[in-house]
C-alpha cells in the first residue's frame, strides 16, 4: 500500500482550474518530486494535501487512511510536515526555538502546567531544548540555534526550516520548491540534504520549478501543467517524454 | 529557572512593596487608592496583553469582562434576600443551610441577606468563562478588524445591556457592595483603615496572575502562542491547533478582567456603566499598545502609570482623549511600543555594556 494515495483531486479558483483531476500515489522510503512550470499548481496541490485548502473534488490517503477535509495540524499530527514556497519562520525567534516548535507534537505540555510551572515541564522543556539541537545538529547549523532565525542566510534558513518540519518526526516531508532563492552551491546542499532525510527512512515529496534538481534526487517524478498531470515515470522517462520537453522548452 | 525569567518577578515584587513604603514615608498613604484601583486595572492589562501580545489577537471588549465579573458579584452581594427566605424560597432556603449566604445591615439599619461574596466571585467566574467561549468560538475566526469590530460590538452589548436592566441598576449602576472577605482579617474594602492592607491584597493578587502569566509565556504553549502571533498557518502546519490555543488565551484573559472587575467593584463599594464602556476598552487596548504589545512588563508599567495619572485626575476632563491621542501616536510612531524606541534600546544596551 502506498504512503500517500492522491485521487482526482480538483480545485478551482473561480473559473481557473487550479488543480484538474490529479491522481498519483507516493510510496513508503522514496523521494518523488512534482514539476511543472510556474503557475502550473504546484503550490495549490500540497496545500491541498497538507490540509491548507479544501478540494473541490477528490480524495487523499495517507497510511490508509482518508486525510482530506482535516485541519493542517490534525494532519500534521497525523505524520505529515512539510515547508513553505516563500520560507516561513516564525519573527522574533531563534532557529532553535524555532525547531522546538516544530516538536509541539511530540510534547504535551499545555496551559494549566505552564501557568503552574509544573516540575514535569522542566523535564519536558529540557527534552525539547536537546532534541532540536540535536535536529540543527543534524542539518549542520547547530552554530547558528541562538541567531534569531529571519535573520539568517536563505540557504540557512531552509535547513532551519528542515529541522522544524523533521521535529515533527514525520513519516511524509513535502518540500515546497526548496531551492527556491537559492544559488547552485547552496541548491546541491539542499540536495544532499534530502538525501540525508530520506537516508532516516523518512518519505519526501517535493514540489520544484528546476529540472536539475530533482532529476537527481527523486525515484518518481510527476509533471503538473496548467493543473493537469501530463506525465509520469522515473527521472529517465521524464527526461525523454515528447509533452514534457515541450512545455519545458516551450516556456 | 534561568535569571531572565526570575529577575523581573523579583524586581516586581519589589517595586510593589517599594510603592507602599514611599507612600507611606512621604506621608502619602491617600494615593494607596488610585494605586490600588491602578493594580487591579493591571490584571486586567496584563490578560489582554497575552491576548494581544502574545496570541496577536484584538480584544476591544475586555471592559465586557470586567463588567460581567463586577456586576455578577455587585448584584448577587446587593440582592436582599430577607424576604425570599422568609417567604420559603427553594434555593435561597437552600443556600442558607449550606451556609451561603451573609447577614449584615445595611446604613439604614435595615435588615440584609445577601450572597456570600466567594460564591458570588465563583459564579462570576463561571459565567464569564462561558460567555468568553461563546464569543470566542465564533469570534475568533475573524482577523485584524474584524475581530476588533467584533469584540467592540460584544462590548457594547454588554454596556447598552447594564445600562438598560434594572436589576443592574440601570445609569446608576450598583453601590452600597459589601466588602469581600477572602480570609479573617482580609476584607476588599474601601475603609480607610484597611487601606494598606487592601494595597497589599491587590498586589498579591496582581503578582500572582503576572506569576502565572510569566509562566505560560515562558513554557511549551507560550511558544506556541509567539509562533501563532508570527505566521499562523505555519504555526497551524506544525501540528499546533491555532483555533483552541487562540480560544484558550481569550478566556484565560477574559477571566484576568473578571477578577479584576470582582475585586474592584469591592474595593469601590460600586460598578457603574461607564466600567463597561466602549472607551474604557480602548483605554485599556491604548495601554497594552504603549507598554509594546508583546511586553507584559511594559504593559503593567505603563498601565500602572497612567491609570494612576488618570485617576489622580491628571488628564482633567480630557481623559478619554489622552487615550485615544495616545493610540493614534503609538500607532504611528512607535508601533512596538515606547519601550522599543532608539532612544531607549540605546539606554539599554549602554546599560548593559557597562
Ligand atoms: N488563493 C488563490 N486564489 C486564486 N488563484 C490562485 C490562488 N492560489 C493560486 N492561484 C492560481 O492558481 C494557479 C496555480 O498556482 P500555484 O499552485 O501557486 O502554482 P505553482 O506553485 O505551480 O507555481 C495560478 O494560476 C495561480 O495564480
Ligand atoms: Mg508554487
């Protein structure tokens, strides 16, 4: 059985069809990209699947089970993290606390034993603190977890934000144009990152505008244009399929 | 606990026994009053600063609050209930046997029976958690100005509904409320001799709710709260339910009001509409503004100060339009709050260097 199973899913804008009847299905240890030129639905697509827009029309399974209709943090909790086209980080924080948000999952803590100071929060905030060192760690940035996280470099802050959705311990990570903004050493760092992440067993689904990078990277590739699918295969087939060299030259 | 989170408290502490011991040295102790008035308005301050700060939410229905708290315990304390019990009342009979209700005279000599002021301030409580989860539910789904338009028409409805009931006594609100005796010995009043006592008793009171405030901000769902006020729906992504966590901080805010309209309209003896009114929100809305938003010690300095300004009667007849003037200027000028101009952060940071 798949990891994800995404069926006829549909949404409109008024009368501009976002997203046109997608199907694909996202198997379990992979990494599977989703390409296609600007304005194709890209974007609409995974905020379809992480529960940020409501579909029109179609279904979305993750582990068996249905996901569509779910709010993002009932589907964030559910396994699935993902990151932002345009980097989202929250203002004012640092990357660490930044990444021991993205552990509010794993945590339990809520207002009464925070009001309280509870002991059992000590423990717990200790735990958060250890565990997102050891995810910038991971990433490699763990000399910048006290640098307030807007303030760092592009390419820092995507791993900041690869932390903060690997917090989470996901089973599914969808990665919205990672390298977007990015030079081509920062990009090739970025690429060996999501190799690393899918290294630690964990499912990647990624959206991306370049070509290079995903061919790379990515098991399965599937082509959006103008919301519908045109294509599907593996890297090589992509390369050699008559419609997708036609849009990609055609732009 | 790290020294970045103990040393305010501390220095809290501090200043409000500091404030005590200067009045009295200076042979002051008259001001005790407007400072006393002034901390309950500061719990009041420093919930909508959660609220505002923190969650990045815009409350300007928090006088609602307040007034539903006083008015719940002014009119439960001020009810006779003499006749009702001679009269063979179900539930005032009832009330009687498990010891609910106070006897007293009233000025007059006349004969009183009236609620027990902690199962008033209980019921209080409980009515404005329910009401705060009633407007919060629907209203929180809205943003910017519409929540404000929203929380603004909650407050009128509760100001045009005080100043329309009679039970509430209508334009001239409810007086002659009895004192509220938390323990032997400690009573909420207005009397002179209890004055430094009452001082204390709003203080201690006020240093708790900051005590449990500073905690929250300072834990697992302060964090969260900080990361809802900055990107929300990256926030909602990260597994966080924004909805409940912005609901709860609501009606943990609301009940801060409601506290402090219970405790205030003790110590004053009365409630009026004008506590429930629109410019009292916009008063308090000012304040938090000024003190930086999401700063609870620049609210509760700020809010300390120019209530007690206002109450000192400073701001003469123009001590709605300070509020407002000083909103607008906020806004303009200093949008995260005078605590955060150059000129301070320099003050700051040389102060640190040294
Ligand atoms: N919230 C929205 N309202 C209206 N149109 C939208 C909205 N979001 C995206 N679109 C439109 O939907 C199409 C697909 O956009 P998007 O999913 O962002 O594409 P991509 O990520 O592939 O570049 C575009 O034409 C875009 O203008
Ligand atoms: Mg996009």
């Amino acid at each position: 059985m798949a990891l994800l199973e995404v069926t006829q899913l549909s949404k409109r804008f008024g009368g501009l069809h976002a997203v046109n009847d997608v199907s694909f299905t996202v198997q379990e240890g992979t990494i599977k990209a989703v390409i296609g030129p600007n304005g194709a639905g890209k974007t609409t697509l995974f905020n379809l699947i992480s529960g940020t827009l409501a579909a029109n029309e179609g279904m979305v399974e993750f582990r068996g089970q249905a996901i569509h209709g779910l709010k993002p943090f009932q589907i964030a909790r559910a396994g699935m993290a993902r990151t932002f086209q345009n980097i989202k980080m929250f203002p004012g924080m640092t990357a660490l606390e930044n990444v021991m948000v993205g552990l509010h999952p794993r945590s339990v803590a809520g207002f009464w034993a925070g009001m309280l100071n509870l002991p059992s929060t000590w423990t717990e905030e200790k735990r958060i603190k250890e565990q997102a060192m050891d995810l910038l760690a991971l990433l490699e940035i763990e000399q910048f977890a006290h640098v307030e996280a807007a303030s760092l470099a592009f390419g820092q802050q995507r791993a900041v934000e690869f932390a903060r959705a690997l917090a989470s311990e996901p089973r599914l990570l969808l990665l919205d144009e990672p390298a977007a903004g990015l030079n081509i050493y920062e990009t090739a760092e970025v690429a060996r990152l999501i190799t690393k992440i899918q290294g630690r067993g964990i499912t990647v689904l990624l959206v991306e505008h370049d070509m290079s990078l995903v061919m790379d990277i990515s098991d399965e590739i599937v082509v959006l244009s103008f919301g519908e699918r045109i294509a599907e295969g593996t890297p090589r087939e992509i390369q050699n399929n008559k419609d997708v060299i036609q849009i990609y030259l055609g732009e | 606990m790290d020294s970045k989170k103990t040393m305010p408290v501390l220095i809290f502490a501090v200043v409000l026994v500091a404030l005590q011991v200067a009045t009295s040295l200076s042979g002051r102790d008259y001001y005790l009053t407007q400072l006393t008035m002034s901390l309950y308005t500061c719990l009041l301050i420093s919930g909508l600063c959660l609220v505002m700060g923190y969650a990045g939410q815009l409350s300007l229905g928090h006088a609602g609050f307040f007034a539903i708290g006083g008015y719940t315990s002014a009119t439960l304390t001020t009810l006779n209930l003499t006749s009702a019990l001679e009269g063979g009342n179900g539930l005032v009979v009832l009330l009687a046997k498990l010891g609910l209700l106070v006897s007293g005279t009233s000025l007059f000599g006349e004969e009183l029976l009236y609620v027990q002021p902690w199962l008033a301030f209980v019921l209080a409580i409980v009515i404005t958690t329910v009401v705060a989860f009633l407007v919060g539910i629907p209203v929180l789904k809205l943003k910017g100005h519409y929540l404000a338009m929203a929380t603004l028409g909650f407050g009128i409805i509760i100001y045009r509904v005080v100043l329309a009931v009679e039970i509430f006594g209508e334009a001239d609100g409810i007086s002659d409320v009895p004192g509220f005796t938390l323990l032997p010995g400690l009573t909420i009043n207005g009397e002179m001799d209890n004055r430094v006592i009452n001082y204390y008793i709003a203080a201690g009171v006020l240093f708790l709710g900051v005590l449990l405030l500073q905690n929250l901000i300072y834990s697992r769902v302060g964090r969260a709260l900080r990361a809802i006020h900055g990107a929300e729906d990256a926030a909602n992504a990260m597994g966080i339910n924004t909805s409940r966590y912005k609901l709860y901080t609501f009606v943990i805010s609301a009940i801060f009001a409601a506290v402090a309209g219970v405790m205030m309209t003790h110590y004053n003896g009365g409630i009026a509409p004008a506590d429930a009114g629109v410019m009292k929100s916009v008063r308090y809305v000012a304040i938090v503004a000024i003190g930086g938003m999401a700063s609870l010690w620049g609210a509760l300095s700020m809010g300390a100060v120019l209530t007690f300004l206002s109450l000192r009667g400073m701001f003469g007849s123009y001590d709605d339009a300070v509020f407002g003037v000083i909103l607008i200027t906020i806004m303009l000028f200093a949008p995260h709050g005078i605590l955060q101009l150059p000129f301070w952060r320099k003050f700051k940071k040389s102060a640190k260097d040294e």
